[in-house]
C-alpha cells in the first residue's frame, strides 16, 4: 500500500499527464518505464546488467528499451 501522501502525488502526476497533457496509457507507461530504467542505472553506477538484475528483467530487454528510449549510459554505451 502506497502511503497517503506518495499516494497523493501519483494521483496528481497521472491526472496532469491524463488531463492537462492528454497523454494516453502508451506514453505514459513508456515515460514512466523510461523513468525507472534511468533510476536503475544511477543506483547501479551505470551497470545495466545490474539494473536489469535488479528490475527483474533480460539485460536484452533492458538494452532494447534503453535503445528505443535514446538512454545513454555514463560511459557513453546504450547498453
């Protein structure tokens, strides 16, 4: 269960994104999935074997998002 407040705040985030942005559920999963890969390489200093590890995921599905999103790592690889 999410607390009240962090509640709050995702309810207001997806009301912005589905009303004031008009964003339908296909952008906003992709930009939230998007936000999450880019979290998981800062926590794992770049590692995206270790981001994937950590996101439960293939590092092949990881790299392929990470392509399709443009997510550079810090050393200047996409994957």
């Amino acid at each position: 269960m999410i607390p009240p407040v962090q509640q709050r705040s995702v309810d207001e985030l997806i009301e912005r994104n589905i009303v004031l942005h008009q964003r339908g559920m296909d952008e906003i999963w992709l930009r939230f999935r998007n936000t999450v890969i880019v979290k998981a390489l800062q926590i794992c200093d770049g590692n995206a074997s270790h981001a994937a590890i950590m996101l439960k995921i293939h590092r092949n599905t990881l790299g392929r998002w990470m392509r399709q999103a443009n997510i550079v790592r810090g050393n200047g690889g996409v994957e």
